[in-house]
C-alpha cells in the first residue's frame, strides 16, 4: 500500500535517490564494493564528492569565490561554527522561530547579539519587515532563517542589506532561486530537501574567513573543510551519495526554477483548500505561507476534532501530518520530493472529513 509521507525531517526522498543509493550500497560504481563499505579516498569516491560540490554551483548558480562543503554535526552545528568564524564583537539576527533563538543562544558564546527583528509576539506565525534598513555596516552579518519548519513560514525574497547574510536554509534551499551573492554563508542539513540526515551543506564565501582574532579549532574552521575537499576526516559517505543523486534529479527536472514552480503549485492547492474548508485554517500570515511546510490547525468550533482528524487521514496512509508541539494542529511537509498524487490524498481527506462532520 502506498504511503503519503509528509514528515518535516528527515522527509521523503524520490523513488530515483532510493533506488540509486540501494544499488549502490550493493555495487557502488562497478567496484564490486558497498558504498558503505569503500574507503572516502578511492578514485570513485572522490568523483562522488567533487560531482556534489558541483552540481550545487551549477544548480544555485554559485558564483566564483565560493566553496561548497559537506560537513556533519547538522544545521544545530552550524549554529556555533558559524559565529566562531564570523563573529566579530556583534552580530545581527532575526528571530522567526525555535532555530533562529536556537542561533541566537549559541552566538551569543562568542559576542553580543542584535536581535533586531522577531516575531515572537504573535507565536512567530510571520516574518518580521522592514529591519534591513536598521541594519548597521558594523555588524559582522546578519543572520536569519529562510524557511520556519515549524510555523510555516518564509521570507519571500533575499532580504538587502549593507553587510553580508548568513542564512539557515535547512528547509527550503533548491525549492528556489537563491542571489547567492547576498550571503557569506548558506547552510542546510540535508534531511528536508537535499538528502537523508548525516550530512549538512555549507556554502561559503572564500573571502570572510579568517577575520575573526580568536583562535578556532581544528574541525570547526571553514578553512580546514575548504583546503580538504570536505575531506579532512571521513565525509558521511553514503549521505553524501544520496545527496548527490537527489540533485541530479532536480537537475533532470528543469533545476531551482523548475522546483520552484511545482513548490509554488503544490502549495496553493493546499492553501485552497486550508481557506475554502470551514473546518480548517491557516496559522501562518497570508504573505509570510511558506511553500514547504503548510500549517494549519482546525477552527475554533471543531478543535476537539483534532485527534480524530489524525486517526482519520492515518487510515488513509497519510503519515506525519502533526504539527510541531509549540504551534499544534497540523503540518504538511510539501519539499521538493512530495508528490503531487499525495497532497491530492490530503485534500481529498479533508473534504472527505468535512462532508462527515460539518
Ligand atoms: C531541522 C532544522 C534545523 C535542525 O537541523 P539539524 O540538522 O537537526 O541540526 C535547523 N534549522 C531549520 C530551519 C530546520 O528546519
């Protein structure tokens, strides 16, 4: 029986990843060997890093100066590394929700902290504007998080500011054009929309490192990971293999443009369906929707429903539709893999529901 996976993270990857990274943990590139099971320094695997690093350039039209790494530790790492390279006496950041404080609590180890912008008062259900013009040049960045998994919501373009960002893309980077040239670093972990978990995506402009006067560890610095070819110990192996096959796809699908249209379509018809169904309602500001994760709770009049909702659309194998615990109600994880046949089975359900109970 098929399944509807909407997990947040990790989430579901393609038919083409799975059966590429199967076969390859059998016989990987004709070896005879698991990709599991060869050294990171082989010929072939090699090949497998240098493809990735690549197909990211080509795919978000990375211009020169910049280096593309795949590192452990996840996105929650890259909340301490990233200031411990970049953070110079202060830095600014918008806070949109749990990953963003949880970058703020983490700069805070290495300077002060401007939190110029947050939209905690309303239970971050948007995106806070008009900071950029608060932003001072001697700040070291200002960092802010493109896509809130967990509330649904996402800045809509890069915002313009006098120094350079540094962005937590954990959640939405290759569903769209980014203008790379705005940030000094992007970082994902890969488990929303690049790929299993055990591997993060950093991109890094050359130029910004080395500033800071502290001294930095080792494995902490961009520069070792850069002069390694994100082989300076052993690389997540087969993470970065899945990683690579999941963007070949998204280059035989037409790349970030292409992804941002399917994004955008899947994501209006549940939105259609969130505003015209008396029974649900969207917790996320109009503007601020985000096209990846879509949340919505039910109305006042039917909240007892809720559970019965679940047990509902489980029976129809729609799996991992429950909101974080900090928003509640639901959340439909939408990202690049999602097919279009399951939000479809989501929306049939909630009518469905709706012609039962209403
Ligand atoms: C999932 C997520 C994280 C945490 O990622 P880990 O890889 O588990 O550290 C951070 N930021 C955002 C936006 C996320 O969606």
């Amino acid at each position: 029986m098929k399944k509807h996976n909407f997990y947040a993270g990790p989430s579901r990857l393609s038919d083409y990843t799975l059966k590429a990274t199967a076969e390859a943990v059998i016989d990987f590139a004709g070896t005879g060997l698991s990709v599991m099971g060869i050294s990171h320094r082989t010929a072939e695997f090699e090949d497998v890093m240098l493809s990735a690093t690549e197909i990211v350039k080509e795919l978000l039209d990375v211009p020169q100066g910049y280096s593309v790494l795949f590192l452990q530790g996840g996105a929650s790492l890259q909340f301490c590394m990233a200031p411990f390279n970049l953070l110079e006496n202060n830095a600014t950041y918008i806070n949109t929700g749990v990953w963003a404080t949880g970058a703020i609590k983490e700069a805070k180890y290495f300077g002060d902290v401007i939190e110029l912008a947050s939209s905690a008062d309303r239970n971050f259900c948007y995106i806070p504007k008009g900071w950029e013009k608060n932003v001072s040049k001697d700040t070291s960045y200002v960092h802010i998080t493109s896509n809130n998994t967990i509330y649904g919501t996402q800045y809509k373009q890069d915002p313009d500011v006098p120094v350079y960002m540094v962005a937590d893309m954990s959640s939405d980077l290759f569903s769209r054009p980014v203008d790379v040239a705005k940030y000094g670093l992007i970082y994902a972990g890969a488990q929303k929309n690049i790929g299993p978990s055990g591997a993060t995506l950093v991109i890094v402009k050359d130029e910004i490192l080395g500033k800071v006067s502290r001294p930095i560890p080792k494995i902490l610095n961009y520069k070792t990971h850069i002069d390694g070819k994100s082989m300076y110990n052993t690389p997540p192996t087969v993470a970065v293999f899945a990683c690579l096959k999941t963007l070949e796809r998204y280059r035989q699908l037409g790349g970030v443009q292409a992804m941002k249209q399917r994004a955008d379509s899947k994501a209006a018809m549940l939105y259609d369906e969130i505003d015209r169904n008396k029974m649900f309602q969207g917790t996320a500001d109009f503007d601020d929707r985000s096209n990846m994760n879509i949340c919505f709770v039910m109305t006042p009049d039917y909240k007892d429903l809720e559970s019965k909702f679940n047990e509902f659309v489980g029976a129809r194998n729609i799996l991992g539709i429950k909101g974080h615990r900090s928003v509640g109600g639901f959340r439909a994880s939408v990202y690049n893999a999602q097919r279009e046949e399951s939000v479809k089975a989501l929306i049939t359900a909630m009518k469905d529901f709706e012609k039962r109970h209403l």
